[in-house]
C-alpha cells in the first residue's frame, strides 16, 4: 500500500506518507525531519485517517492518539 497526505488543513503535520506498514510523518515544526513510525493495523489507520481528513477533523489529534495507543510505534 502507497499514500500520501498533504495539503490538509493542519497546524501539526505537514505530510502524511504510507508506504506498505510505514508512515512516515513530517511535522510543521521541522520540514526537513522526517519521522518513521509503524502501525499495529494500517489498513485501519489508513481508512480512519482519509474519513478523519474528509469530514475536516483534526488528524493531528488523531496521529497524537494513536502514539499514546501505542498504536503508532516510533522505529
């Protein structure tokens, strides 16, 4: 699987990339980083986070709740 996010109305990420069960997530903070975290179930993270970002949520609320989950694990 291969996605990425950008462009969303967000005050903490800027970029979003999936890629097989990788996310690769830049924040506005610091553009040139680049963090790498893996899911527990990306396809899940993948849906939840495109319906999230279709019905204007907040999606670093989301990235945040799922790194407390322990969803999201730093690699």
């Amino acid at each position: 699987m291969k996605l990425f996010l950008s462009d969303f109305n967000s005050s903490m990420l800027y970029s979003i990339d999936i890629s097989d069960n990788i996310v690769e997530l830049t924040y506005n903070t610091n553009k040139s980083k680049v963090y790498q975290y893996k899911h527990t179930n990306i396809k899940k993270f993948v849906f939840e986070t495109i319906l999230i970002g279709l019905n204007k949520g907040s999606i670093g609320k989301y990235i945040t709740d799922q790194r407390k989950n322990n969803q999201l694990q730093e690699i």
